[in-house]
C-alpha cells in the first residue's frame, strides 16, 4: 500500500470548543501541534500563536544568604556583621535628622560613627568568615544612604548662610551622584589589594564629616571648591592606597602629622588631606612613564 507524502506528518491535535446558539458547533480555537519529523527534518512550519507552550521551567535553586556551612554559630556571627552595616545606615539616618534640626556638629559627629561601623562590618566579616554577596550589596547600600546621602545634607547644612544656597545644593548633589556612580563602579569592577581606583566614599565622608566637625576656620566658598573637589576625586581613575598599605609606611613618617596635631590640628588635618589627594595624580603619572 502506497504511502502518500501527507502520511509523513504525524498527528495533528485540534480543539474545538464553544457553541453557538442554534447553529453546529464550530472551532473557536485551533492548535496544530507537528510531533514527528521525516529523515530528519521537521515538516511545515509552527505558527508561534499556535505553538504548545513549552514544560514549565524548574524552579531555579534559591541561593543562600551565607554561602557554606548553615550552623547556628556561623548564622550568629553572620548576623552580627550585617548588624554593623545596619548600624552605620541608621547613625547616617540620624546624622540626616540632626542636620534638618540644626544640630549640625552633633550630626558630624554621627557620620564619624557611620564611618568607624563601616570599616567594622568589614574586618569582622574576614575575621569572622563570613563574607558574602549578599554582605558586600548590604554594605554597599548602607554606604550609599550614609555616605552619600548623609554627607552632603550635613555639609549643606554647615554652609547654610555662607555661601549661595543654589552652589551649595548644585555641589552636596554632585557629591550624591559621584557617591553613586563609585559605588557602582566598585561593585562591578575587579579589585585591587594595593590600591583604590578613586577615593573612596567612606575616606570622602570622614574628610567632609571632619571639616564641619573641628569647624575649619575657611571661607564657605573654599569649603565649597573643596566638596566638589571630592567629588570628582571619588570617579576619578587616580590610584590611592589603601589603608593596609598606608599603616606599613615607617614611623618616623606617621611621626610628623602627630607633632604637627599637637601644634595645629586644623592645619595638620588640611595638610594630610591635600597630600592623599595629590598622591593619586602623582602615582597615576609614574605608572604612565613606566
């Protein structure tokens, strides 16, 4: 018996449903549905309206919060950390408030807080080992709410009635927004042990926090030049060093900033963070002529 060439398609699934009133049933919904193929290859096209839809995917495997061994100790050391990060974004919520009440100093005096959390969290999530991603987003977020919200609103209030109130907004955006793009740029880029591409926004926070807090006695326009100066610091591709490198450095170098402290502490402090600032460009140009 001869095989015609429709035989090679295999069966066809039509359903047909719904009435209408009086008349013979007609289809009011088709799927064709190819399920064989001849020598290999599939016959006719698959409209994709009346394709069958595929299995459901499997749930894909929950990934946990803290990677490795779930025990009751390692959970509480975990907690622990995360509870820091929540530390520093509620001391930089209330550094915000203090700043609305005038309460400026005060307010200075919470970010310094934010800043010595922020560099606790993360020692105790090495030494402790836990460190995970879910920890490093936390942090990175705190950071954002401490660092780069809280920090400009103080600053913004120290200014308040020494300079234009529009530069002063225009510049504690501009750190907000730097805040935020180093921020993202530190997360998805590789890291470097040995240094810091940009200033960090915890250093930035400590300087800004700093300045309103011993009360640099400099014009308002200064101060102002200087926040912006942060700012482009912060997305800047200059190299600076970590802190692990800084403390390694011999100790008659960290000698000179403690007698010039005990001369003048206003000074010394403007004078060690111009030259962190200039040690970037600095690097940046040695390692070009290399």
């Amino acid at each position: 018996m001869r095989r015609s060439g429709t035989l090679a398609r295999q069966a066809l699934l039509v359903r047909v449903g719904g009435r209408n009133s009086g008349r013979a049933a007609t289809a009011t919904r088709a799927e064709v549905i190819y399920t064989g193929a001849e020598h290999g290859r599939l016959i006719g096209p698959v409209a994709p309206h009346l394709a069958i839809p595929a299995p459901a995917e499997q749930v894909a495997e929950e990934v946990a919060l803290l990677p490795g061994e779930q025990t009751p100790a390692r959970r509480l050391r975990f907690a622990i950390v995360n509870a820091c990060t929540l530390a520093s974004l509620a001391l930089g919520m209330f550094a915000i408030l203090l700043a609305m009440h005038d309460e400026v100093r005060l307010a200075a005096a919470f970010l310094v807080a934010c800043v010595v959390f922020d560099g606790l969290d993360g020692a105790l999530a090495r030494k402790l080992g836990v460190s995970s991603p879910f920890g490093a987003q936390m942090d990175s977020l705190a950071d954002m709410c401490s660092f780069g919200l809280a920090a400009p609103v103080v600053v913004y209030a120290s200014l308040a009635h020494t300079v234009p109130t529009p530069a002063a907004a225009v510049a504690c955006m501009l750190v907000a927004a730097c805040a935020a793009i180093r921020l993202a740029r530190f997360n998805v880029s590789p890291k470097d042990g040995k240094f810091f591409s940009g200033v960090p926004t915890t250093l930035v926070a400590a300087v800004l926090a700093l300045t309103v807090l011993i009360d640099l006695p400099l014009p308002g326009v200064v101060i102002l030049g200087g926040v912006a100066l942060l700012a482009f610091a912060m997305v800047s591709s200059f190299p600076y060093a970590k802190l692990a490198r800084l403390v390694k450095l011999p100790a008659w170098f960290w000698l000179l900033p403690v007698v010039g402290a005990l001369v003048d502490a206003r000074l010394t402090f403007v004078m060690l963070v111009a030259a962190y600032l200039v040690s970037g460009p600095i690097m940046w140009v040695r390692a070009k002529r290399v």
